[in-house]
C-alpha cells in the first residue's frame, strides 16, 4: 500500500499556472478573502472603500481609536446588560 503524497505550495503553484488569467486573478480573490475575509454583502471595492474612508478618519483626526483593553471593557459591559 503506498502513501500519498501531501501537496506542498509548489505542487498548488505549478497548478495555478495551468489557468487562465481570469481564473488566477479569482483564486487570488478567494485565497484573499481566507487571510482578511470581507463582509457579507460587501464586495472587494467597498470593503477596500470603507477600510480607506476609516483610516482617513483616523488620520486626520476626525475619529479617535481605542485601545483593545477598551473594546474588552465595552464588550463585558454589554454582556453583562450595562452597555
């Protein structure tokens, strides 16, 4: 009985290569979307869009962040019905 062999990211690449341009830039899309997945029922442009208009934000000034033991603080208040 013989193993299989795992498929390595080399094996994955040379297979990308077979397709078309339309289908590598779709897989570029999807493998994308598996690091930073963009929200239901927005599209790649909006999100980049929002993402952009956020930062600006945040930049000029106009919006101040938070820091992360904030959003924890916030979030266990409104669980807790305080919030």
């Amino acid at each position: 009985m013989s193993e299989t062999k795992p498929v390595t990211k080399a094996d994955v690449l040379e297979m990308a290569k077979a397709l078309s341009v339309e289908e590598r830039c779709e897989l570029i899309d999807d493998l994308e979307a598996t690091i930073s997945p963009i929200p239901d029922g927005m599209t790649y442009e909006e999100f980049r869009a929002e993402l952009d208009r956020r930062w600006e934000e945040y930049k000029s000034g106009k919006v101040q962040g938070v820091t992360v033991d904030e959003v924890i603080a916030q979030a266990r208040r409104q669980l807790n019905g305080h919030g």
